[in-house]
C-alpha cells in the first residue's frame, strides 16, 4: 500500500491516516512536506527576531555597540534565529522519532511523520508566543496556555518555572497525536505509548528548561 504524506489532511483525520500509514509500504512525498515544514519554521523564528522576540540574550551587546555595530548585531541576531528555527524543526521531527522508533519494531520513516504532524501545532505555539511579546509584553513561559504561571505562583526558582512553562496545551495536543499514532501503527499498549510519550517529552521541556536557565544566567 501506498501513503501519500499530507500534513494538515493527517492532522483533520488523523486515525484514518495512522492507518493508512500503518498498511503503507510506500511513502510519497515526504521529503516535499518536510522542507515545507522546515520554511515554515525558519519563517516563524525569522518574524520573531524581526519584532526582536528573544532577543534579552544579547541586549547587554546592543546597549554598549556603535549605530553600526547595532545593525550588524541586530542582522546576527535575525540570522541566528532563522537557524533557531530550522534546527528547531529538526528537533521537532527527527530525535523524537529517533527515540520512538528505537523502542518500536516500525520505520523510522513512520516515525518521522508521526512526528512532522506535530510540527505546525508547536509552530502554532511559537506564533502566539510572537504576539504575546509584542501584545502583552509577556514571556512564553508566562504564556496563559501552559502551567508557567501557575509555577510562577508557587516558586522563585527560575528552572522549574521555565520547566513548567514548557508543559503547555499545545503541548498536550501534539502527544495526544504521538500518542495515537503509536498505539495505532506502532502497536503500542496504552501504557506503553503512555510511557514513551511522556518521556520523551519530558526529556525535552528539561533541555529547554536548562538552555532558558543558562541563557538567564548569562544576562545576570
């Protein structure tokens, strides 16, 4: 059987389509979609460096540099968050299915579709974390869709803070959608997806989590 890969398709009918790809011998049209997906990325870390989202990392430099020095860093910085996104991208799509599909007996091609649906809802995510910074004047761990400001009630400590900042209802949504697709093509008991679910995400919101702390205290 062939599968054709169609992202936003995969998303609106997502069980027929982890069954379609779970009969698949054939994947068309992959490698199209992903470098959609890595643009689309690239696009969005493009747009929040131009309205300087992020952009506390290197105000320290800004502050002391020269007109020209300023433009310089400011174009870096641009550059610097356009390669955020496409690594971002990568990320997203291949060390979790490097992960999934070492504890499975599928393809890692299965995998990394499982993986490129998730995709556009953590973009999704990094959008409203733009117009928050430039609405609300709010960091994404202050993002009212995750638990960073239930953290930030409760605690000074700055690490879980940004650690419970990253469990967000986006989040959520796109394990529910590996969660789906490792019951259904990966042949996964609930608890087994359950478990490689979870920690395969919690393994990246504490990555994040670190870089956001040593990014903070860089600035101290």
């Amino acid at each position: 059987m062939m599968y054709q890969t169609r992202i936003f398709k995969g998303l609106l009918y997502t069980n027929r389509s982890f069954f379609q790809l779970e009969k698949a011998e054939v994947i068309y049209g992959l490698r199209t979609r992903l470098s959609w997906l890595f643009l689309a990325s690239a696009l969005v870390f493009l747009i929040s460096g131009l309205f300087g989202v992020g952009s506390h990392v290197v105000s320290p430099e800004l502050l002391k540099s020269s007109p020209l020095q300023y433009e310089g860093l400011k174009s870096y910085f641009i550059i610097g968050r356009i390669i955020h996104g496409l690594l971002y991208a990568g990320c997203v799509i291949f060390l979790p299915a490097l992960f999934f599909w070492m504890l499975s007996d599928t393809w890692y091609t299965k995998m990394v579709v499982l993986q490129a649906f998730t995709l556009p809802i953590l973009l999704v995510e990094q959008t409203t974390f733009i117009l928050m910074a430039t609405k609300l004047n709010l960091p994404w761990f202050s993002s009212p869709f995750s638990l960073g400001v239930i953290a930030q009630y409760l605690t000074d400590y700055e690490y879980l803070i940004y650690l419970f900042g990253s469990m967000s209802l986006f989040k959520l949504v796109a394990m529910v959608v590996q969660y789906e697709g490792l019951r259904t093509f990966a042949m996964k008991s609930r608890v087994a997806a359950i478990v490689m679910v979870l920690s395969m995400n919690l393994i990246f919101w504490a990555f994040g989590a670190l870089q956001a702390f040593i990014n903070f205290k860089i600035l101290l």
